[in-house]
C-alpha cells in the first residue's frame, strides 16, 4: 500500500508541472494588456506604460516568466494583485474556506441524498423507490443549479424565513451561523450532485445484486444486512467513488454559479472578479490552485478505491 501512494505522490509533480503550464499559457493569451490596464487606459503615457510593464514583469520573455511562476508557485508566492497590491496568496487564504466548505458540505448532502436512494432502488428495481431516485436524478441533472437555488431562496428564505438567503459567517466565528448559511447553497449543489451518483449506485449495486455469489449467500442463509451491507454494497462502492472523484471539478465550477446567487466570497467570485479586472495574478493563483485541489481529489479517489478493491494497488 505504502509503495501505492508514492507511486500516486510522484505521478502528482509532471501533473501540476503541466497544468502550471497550461494556466500561464492561457492567461498570457488574454486579450488586453494588464499594464495599460493598470495605468489608467489608453490615455496614459508610454512612459509609465512601460513603468508598470517592467513593475508587473511583463517585459521578460515568456519562457523566463513561466519558470519565474512555477518556481515562486512551489515556494507559495503567487505574485501581488495588480488590482489590490496584495499578496495573491492571502486573498486565497480569505477564500479558498468559504468554497471549500461549500464544496464539502454539498458532498455530503449528496451523499446522504444518493445512498439510501441508490441502495433503495437496487433493492426494488422497477418499483415505487426506484420511480422516485430516478425522479431526483432527472431533476438533478435538468434543473439549472442558479434556477433551483432560487427556488430554494423564494421558499425557505422569504417565505418561510427559516434560512439566510445570502452572506457568509466564518465557521470560526459562530458555527451555526456558518452553517446556517452555507445550508441553502450545499442543498443547491449537493442536489445536482447526488444525480448521478444516484444513477451509478443504483446501476453498480443492481448488477451485484444478480450476481452468483449474492445467491450464494443468500441461500446459505445469511442476513439481507449482511449481504447487502458488508458484501454487495462494498464492491459496487467502487464505480460510485470514481463518479464522486469525477464531480469535484463540476462542483468547483458550479460553486461559481451558487456563489454568485448565495453571494459568498468564494474562490468563485474572486476568479470573476480578476477576469473583469483583468488581474492576471489573482487568476493564475485561482485557477492554479483550483487544479491542485481537483489533483489531490483525484489522488484521494485513487486511494479510496485502492482501499475498497485490494486488486487495484497490484495493478
């Protein structure tokens, strides 16, 4: 197991080292100059257009700039804004807990939404629970996210006055206020979410639940508990973690939409923001750090599934 998780640790360097690079490239290509930009506009002067050139470090070649990136980006320095003067890494370390909270909390509203689902309709194919999961899944993947987080608000914000319908509390500074309010915006996500995890439990489960070795226990008497709960279930877990791992980029993205809507000042809203402002640092930093937490989602998936399936460390 141990020699599993190197192996995972290092394939993770020529991965980032790829995405560094596909970020710098992307946001080199934008449209518009950040120095003009900073400057005032077009009507500024050569002069102190070239200044802010030579502050911001737009006047090195494009090769030296990318190394410059990658190394300050492994030390932790993502530059200064050249909107805010302030370091990009402490505006992530303001946002990246209200997203990620967001992100985990709608997970877990998926999860608890898709399992008793996903386990229920395998169990009754065809029948009442099946009717509904697949009911919950079309509407997971139809409804738009903004749509449905607006019918949330309408219903349990300002006619039912129960939730906030927008702001944010720090999880530090009184938890059931964090909680409250981030309840609305996972309920949003997690229903979108829980779709098609549904649809893979139900799918995965279902096609153990015919298999030969379920009869077998089955009719040497053992538990329905047992054999769906200990057997069954944990071998049609592998398929549904992969979806789950899958959904972390989707639920990064969408958390731009939700954050949006539930005005939280998220990473999302910080990334919209730099576009505008066309603040190249904050967005490489963004969308940066956005692909380094999709590739530890991705290492931690894997190593989920190694736990679940012994036969994947071998291979």
């Amino acid at each position: 197991m141990l020699s599993f998780i190197i192996r995972r640790l290092l394939a993770l360097i020529p991965q980032m080292l790829i995405a560094a690079l596909v970020v710098f490239v992307l946001t080199s290509l934008l449209p518009g100059d950040a120095a003009i930009a900073r400057a005032g506009g077009e009507s500024a002067t050569p002069e102190l257009i070239a200044q802010y050139r030579e502050q911001l470090g737009l006047d090195k070649p494009l090769v030296t700039r990318f190394f410059d990136f990658v190394v300050n980006a492994a030390t932790g320095d993502l530059g200064i804004s050249f909107s805010t003067n302030e370091p990009v890494t402490d505006i992530l370390m303001r946002k990246v807990p209200v997203t990620l909270s967001l992100v985990l909390l709608s997970f877990l509203v998926a999860l608890l939404i898709a399992l008793p689902l996903g386990i229920v309709a395998a169990l009754h194919p065809n029948g009442v629970a099946d009717r509904v999961s697949l009911a919950i899944a079309t509407s997971g993947i139809a409804i738009p996210n903004f749509w449905f987080a607006i019918l949330l608000v309408l219903l349990f914000s300002l006619t039912l006055g129960w939730l906030p319908a927008t702001g944010y509390v720090s999880i530090t500074e009184n938890p059931g206020q964090w909680f409250l309010h981030l309840l609305l915006p996972a309920i949003t996500l997690g229903h979108a979410l829980a779709a098609e995890l549904t649809r893979q439990l139900r799918a995965s489960l279902g096609d153990h639940l015919r298999r030969d070795y379920v009869r077998t226990m089955r009719s040497v008497g053992l538990s329905e508990v047992s054999v769906v709960g200990k057997h069954a279930l944990r071998s049609a877990l592998g398929p549904a973690v992969t979806t789950l791992g899958l959904q972390v980029p989707i639920a990064i993205g969408s958390a731009v939409v939700v954050e949006a809507v539930f005005d939280l000042p998220g990473i999302g809203s910080q990334m919209v923001q730099a576009v505008f402002s066309r603040d190249i640092q904050v967005l490489q930093g963004v969308i940066l750090f956005t692909v380094l937490l999709v590739v530890v989602a991705s290492f931690l998936t894997d190593l989920a599934y190694a736990l679940i399936n012994p036969k994947v460390r071998v291979q």
